[in-house]
C-alpha cells in the first residue's frame, strides 16, 4: 500500500478553543457555568460567574480553556459534541484527528474530478444546487455575491454555466466550489454523496464505486461498502488495508455460563437465534456507525438502556464487572491480564474514545450468504477471547492459548497433557479462515502470564508489561490516539 506524504493541515488551537466556546454558547446564558464545571472546565460555579456569562457566554468559556494544550481541548471538543450540535467544529475535529495522518493530495482529488467527468449526472435526478449546498455549505454558494454584475455568486455562475448553458463540465463545477482545496471531511463526503443510492443504484453504483477506489488507491484509500440501508449499499471511503466489509449483523458475547446454542432463523438475512441459554450471554442489537468503530461509550450506553441505569457512571461500573465476570469466570490469568491492564490504562488515557474491547465474542458479522453456508443451521464457531472493532472495518482478534489448544489430557494421567498435532492444525486453519474474511488475529500464550494471580484479582508487573507493550504498539499501528 502507498501511503500519504501529504501533510495535514495546521488548525490553530486558537480557532479550536473558538470553535468549542462558539459550540457551548448555544447554551443559555445562566446555564453557561454549570455546563463548563460538568464539561470540566471549570471545578465549581462561582457567585460571579452567571454575570459573566451573560456579559458574554463565548468569551466566558474561552477565557477558562486558554492554557489547554491540543489533546485537553481534541478531547472537550469530542465531548462537546455530543450535546451541542457544531458542523465546524465536528469538521475541525475530524480533520486533527482522524484524518490527521492519512491525506488525500490534490493531485489525487484531480483525477477523482476527472472520474466524475464521464458521468451523465453528476447528481442524479437530485437537484444540483441542493446537491452542492449540502455538500460545500450555503455561505458557498453566496461566495462573491455583490451588485456588481460581474462579481455573480457562485449560486449565479452554477445556474449560468451547468443549467441554462451546461458548458462546466463535472470537474470544472467542483473546482469552483472548491473541491480541490476544502477539508478533507468535506471532500470524503462529496463521494459519500455521490454514491448514495438517492443519488445512483445498482450497477452505476457499483461501477463508479470501483473507479473512484482505482484514483483514490495512490494515496493508500479505497472506496468500499459500509453498510446496508433498506436494501441498498452504502458505499464509503476507507483506509486501502485489509478489513471486514459489510456492517456488523450481530455481536454475541461475555458468557458467564453455558455455551449459548445458536441457529440461523433466517438464512438469506444471517438473522440468528439463541435457542439456550440466552440468559448468559449479552446480546449488542444496535447499528454501529459507518466508521465501524464501537467505543466502550457506546457499550456503556447501549448497556445502560437494556438495564434502565439513568447514571453514566453506574452504567460504566456495572458494565464493567459484568465484563470482568465473564473474563473471570473463564479461569485464564491471559484473559484477565488483558482485559484489566486494558480497561486500566487506556481507560483513562483515551477517555470517550476508547474502543471497547469486547470479551467473550461468540458471534459478530456473518458475511457468509446462504450458498456458501449450504445446510448449515447450527453456529458451531469457537469463542474468540477478545474482539475490537476499529475505525474502517477493522477487526482485530485476540485469543489466549492455554494448552487446551495445542495439546490433550492423558488419560492415563490427568496431570499431564500431550501435545496434539490435531488441535494446533484446528487452531491454525481458524485463523487462516479469519485472516482470509479481514481480520487481524494475535495469539499470546499461556506462560506469559505466570505472575498473575486470579484468585487475589492481582497480575504481576511482568504481564503488566506484556499488556502494555501490544496495546501501545497494536494502537499506535491504527492511529488510536
């Protein structure tokens, strides 16, 4: 894969700090100072601070985060948005993190325009000025707006040059809007647009989807299916690694007890039916975003909604030792050494946007149709240990390998196992299969978590170490920050 020189482009912590003040002034003047002592900007309301505010609330808010460095004012930002709706500030936000390592160069987005020249629409049966304001925003549109005849807005020109007279082509029109110089967020949602099944279906879909993945491939991106809406594909762009397609059909996981039985009620949906021991088992029935991302947020907030917790913190808690009940309940001191030098560190580190690490994982996306599943109706698929779903797709399996699975018990001796040519075959032809469908799979063994200690809840500094040392590593690989 080739990946991006191009460097991303510097935001002013100034205009972030704006942004954020500008998002949380939406607020009413006398709630101002306690939305910042829950945002954490401030520790406590002061008897002054409702006069301030109403002097002026942007100003208020920006004052107390002046001293911020930019990973206190990217995480605020993060939580900001959640209850204050802010297009610049999401946009700011996504260009410094998420985009911040991998750009699309402008040389790229030309031949990306010139792709779009061959098409006979380029919006469809959608309305063209609809279609661009939703794209580039309205002010856009109003851009060199003026009396003067000869300063027409771009609204104007559009109308002149691609309605009355269609003498733009595609490329010419999108320049002008300013496709080759906007955020990367906005041009990835340009695509986004133009591959939505309002705007094209079916073939012309799948085939401009193709071309576009083919020019944006020099900068390490590729355009593929995300997920499914009432039918119809929905098309996205994503980093050009290997990945699992399609959106997740369920997420099965964090037994504490039986084995739950599964079958396919419905073989051409992969819809799945626990027919025992459901009772033990968690069951996550929510969409994911397109990203394919799911934060331990919203683990927390699905958990909450399934046990009517209103409390956040509660929600956290009580999510937690649940999870840690099933890792316990497996008896494996790997299994427990990941998941609570996991939850500890990075817990903190990465706050809301921490993805969740799910243990326990019995089912997640099925992408096998019927034809290749044959008569099978029973799920016989082994457990994995640990699954994170991150951002484009990607599925990253963690197993713990006690010597169940590269050896059997003599029966002669119950003490002593024998190593089985069998089980190692099994393990390895389960991870070919995985690796083939996207995921990344990483196995620990067994005697690298001697020093820890299940029955007193403690692991030693030597496993500590080990849990830390991949998940820096496996983080930093998927610009996890």
């Amino acid at each position: 894969m080739v990946t991006s020189n191009v460097k991303p482009p510097i935001v002013p912590l100034d205009t972030l700090r704006d942004l954020i003040a500008q998002a949380v002034a939406t607020a009413k003047a006398y709630d101002i100072p306690e939305v910042c002592a829950r945002f954490g900007v401030q520790d406590e309301v002061g008897p002054d601070d409702g006069q301030e505010a109403f002097g002026s609330k942007r100003l208020y808010v920006r004052r107390r985060i002046l001293a911020w460095d930019e990973p206190a004012l990217l995480d605020l930002a993060a939580r900001v948005l959640r209850e204050y709706h802010s297009n610049d500030l999401a946009e700011t936000l996504t260009e410094m993190t998420r985009h911040a390592e991998h750009r699309v160069s402008q040389l790229v987005r030309r031949d990306v325009l010139r792709v779009l020249n061959s098409l006979p629409s380029l919006f469809g049966e959608l309305n063209l000025i609809d279609s661009v304001a939703e794209v580039f925003g309205t002010a856009a549109l109003r851009a060199g707006d003026s009396w003067w005849d000869e300063n027409a807005s771009l609204r104007e020109q559009i109308v002149q040059h691609c309605v009355r007279n269609d003498d733009w082509s595609h490329g010419e029109l999108l320049v002008q809007c300013g496709a080759l110089t906007c955020s990367q967020t906005r041009f990835f949602a340009l695509l986004d647009k133009l591959l939505h099944p309002l705007t094209r279906r079916d073939h012309e879909q799948a085939e401009l989807a193709v071309a576009l993945g083919s020019a944006l491939k020099r900068d390490g991106f590729t355009v593929r299916q995300t997920s499914v809406e009432s039918g119809y594909a929905i098309y996205g762009v994503v980093r050009a690694q290997p990945g699992v397609s399609g959106a997740m059909k369920n997420l099965i996981f964090a037994s504490i007890g039986e084995k739950p039985e599964l079958v396919i009620s419905d073989a051409l949906n992969n819809d799945v039916e626990i027919v025992k021991h459901a009772d033990k088992v968690l069951v996550f029935d929510r969409p994911l975003p397109s990203s394919g991302l799911l934060l331990w947020t919203d683990l927390r907030d699905w958990y909450a909604e399934l046990r009517g917790i209103d409390a956040a913190g509660k929600a956290k808690e009580e999510l937690f030792l649940r999870l840690r009940e099933s890792v316990i309940g497996t008896r494996s001191q790997g299994e427990f050494a990941l998941f609570q030098g996991y939850y500890q560190r990075y817990g903190k580190e990465l706050g809301e946007r921490l993805p969740a690490l799910i243990p326990q994982v019995y089912l997640h996306y099925d992408p096998y149709t019927r034809r290749e599943r044959g008569d099978e109706q029973f799920l016989a698929r082994q457990r994995m240990d640990f699954l994170l779903m991150l951002d484009q797709g990607i599925r990253i399996v963690i197993e713990i390998d006690g010597r169940h699975h590269y050896a059997m018990k003599d029966p002669n001796a119950p003490e002593r196992y024998i190593a089985s040519a069998q089980r190692y075959a099994e393990m390895a032809a389960e991870d070919r299969r995985l690796r083939l469908m996207g995921y990344e799979v990483y196995r620990f063994g067994g005697h690298e978590f001697l020093d820890v200690d299940l029955d007193q809840r403690k692991v030693g500094p030597r496993a500590q170490q080990c849990v830390m040392d991949f998940f820096d590593r496996l983080l930093s690989k998927h610009s996890v920050r």
